[in-house]
C-alpha cells in the first residue's frame, strides 16, 4: 500500500527552515518551564500523596476550603468527569506525615452524606527521598538509551551518523517536554515510559530512512548528495506516513476514552509521534547530509 506516490519534495532544501523551527520549539518549550518555576513532576517524583476520592455532591471550591483548614494550603484537586454522572476528585498533596488520615477523617466530617462506604478509590503515598531517586533514575534511564542508540547507529552505519540520530532524539525529547509544561501535565511514571516509547519509535523511523540513504549512495554515487537524499526521504516517505497516521489512530483512541489514568501517557505519546517523525524526515537526515558534505569538503582541502 502506498499513500503517496512518486513524490519530489525537497527536503534537503528547507533543512535551514526546520533547524530554526526546532530551536524556536525548545526554546518556547524552555520559557514555559521557567515560567513555571521548573518541569512540574507529580508526586511519582517528588513524594507526597495522592487520593482519588468519590463525592457525590461535592464541589471542589468546597473540597479545597475543607483541605486548607485542616492545613492543606498546597494541596491540589482535580476533578473528573466521566460518563457515569459520579463526582471523581483527585487531591495531592506534598505533605505526607498522617496526610491520609487527617484527610479522611475531615472529608467525613464535612461531607457525611458523601463519605458513606468506600469513597477512596485509589491511594498513593511516595517519600520525598524516594520521589527524589525515582526522578534521578528517570533521567538517567533516557540518557541511557539515547547513549546506547548512538552506539548502535555508529556500529551500523558510522559515528557521525550516530552523533546525529542522538541529536534527534534529544531534540524529540526536550520539545515533548516542553510541550508538556506548556500544558501543565505533571511528569511521573506514565509520562517518562511515553518518552521512552517515543525514542524507540522515533530511532526505528530514523533507521529506515538512514538504511535507504546507504542504499542510495553506493548506487548513484556520481549524483550530487542532495538529490540522493532527497530521493531516499521521498522514496520511503509513504511508509513513514503510513505508520504514523496508523498509530496515531490507536493512540488517539486512549487519549479520548483511555480515561484520566492513562491520558498522560496517551497525551505524551501523541505528541512524541508527531515531533518524532517531524525530527526522522527534516532533522536526523538533514543532519547527517550536513555532516557527510562537511567531511567531503575537508577532504578537498586535504
């Protein structure tokens, strides 16, 4: 099956254009966690609690005057909406020392009629150090993979293609991220296991495009580098689309009725599977041209 037939687009052509795009993504991406006062991590990665309770008739501006009272200033309440016509709040707070019980009790206080039975649905509590080593091992477990992709790209083709596709990934990582503080979503478990599927997707992407480049410059050798690498992204354009569209579909299946459980990751997923194969067809290839023209042009010299 092909979607898009014999197409010329050319890429290597606006390459410029897309570099100053990335830049102006992340650094948009970089104002939106300053103004924020950092990345906003949830409770996975900063220890605290958190509750998901059902009250029926209860509203939120109630549920947080109740919560500061008891000295819950900082507490956060979400609300959510289902199909089932049932009040859902999620409440999260820093503070973690006898947090649930005091919570509990003072919801039964003040909402008797709402309270009755098993009104928490769901509890979590994380300590601050725990939180604390979570998050360094996070970001240490996507520089990891970032490191041993490049690995495997320079055993596969050659280092500085490797350089390149990690720069890639990087640059799919820093504006999902930056997308996501744009959003307000909190960065916990679910959203870095997003991140990770992301830099697989996106590398298996790239490697196709890089595998037809290779191709393609051992057969038309004698052709100029721009005209190769602009017929190998046309050529395998229509399979990239394919997979895209596809899995964008499945993905925005979760993100519309997945509910609130799995709509972060959903929410990261489909915005990394559109920056990702942004990055494999204008950045990752381009990057490598630039890098392939530079050693030639040393060579000359030499």
């Amino acid at each position: 099956m092909q979607l898009l037939k014999d197409t010329n687009i050319d890429f290597i052509g606006i390459r410029k254009i897309c570099y100053f795009i990335s830049i102006a993504l992340i650094l948009i991406g970089f104002i939106s966690i300053a103004a924020h006062k950092g990345i906003k991590y949830n409770i996975d990665f900063t220890g605290g609690l958190m509750l998901q309770a059902e009250l029926n008739g209860v509203k939120a501006e109630q549920l947080r005057v109740t919560l500061s009272d008891i000295g819950f200033k900082d507490a956060e309440i979400q609300q959510i909406t289902d199909d089932t016509n049932t009040d859902l709040f999620i409440i999260k707070t820093s503070s973690t020392e006898n947090a649930s019980e005091k919570i509990k009790k003072a919801l039964k206080e003040n909402f008797p009629e709402s309270t009755k039975g098993n009104f928490i649905k769901q509890e979590e509590e994380v300590g601050p150090k725990a939180g604390f080593e979570m998050r360094n091992q996070a970001i240490r477990a996507v520089f990891i993979s970032i490191f041993f992709i490049l690995l495997y790209i320079w055993i596969r083709f050659k280092f500085s293609w490797g350089v390149s596709a990690a720069a890639a990934l990087l640059h799919d990582t820093l504006i999902t991220i930056g997308f996501l503080s744009i959003l307000n979503v909190e960065i916990g478990m679910t959203v870095l296991a997003a991140l990770l599927t992301i830099v697989g997707y996106s590398i298996n992407d790239t490697i196709v495009i890089f595998d037809r480049i290779r191709e393609d410059l051992k057969i038309y050798r004698k052709e100029d580098e721009y005209r190769i690498f602009n017929r190998s992204i046309n050529s395998t354009l229509s399979r990239t689309t394919i997979t895209s569209i596809t899995t964008l579909l499945a993905d925005l299946t979760l993100l519309i009725w997945g509910g609130p459980v799995i709509r972060d990751f959903a929410l990261t997923l489909f915005i990394g599977i559109i920056v990702g194969t942004y990055s494999s067809v204008f950045v990752a290839s381009s990057l490598v041209l630039d890098t392939v023209v530079a050693y030639k042009n040393r060579s000359k010299k030499k």
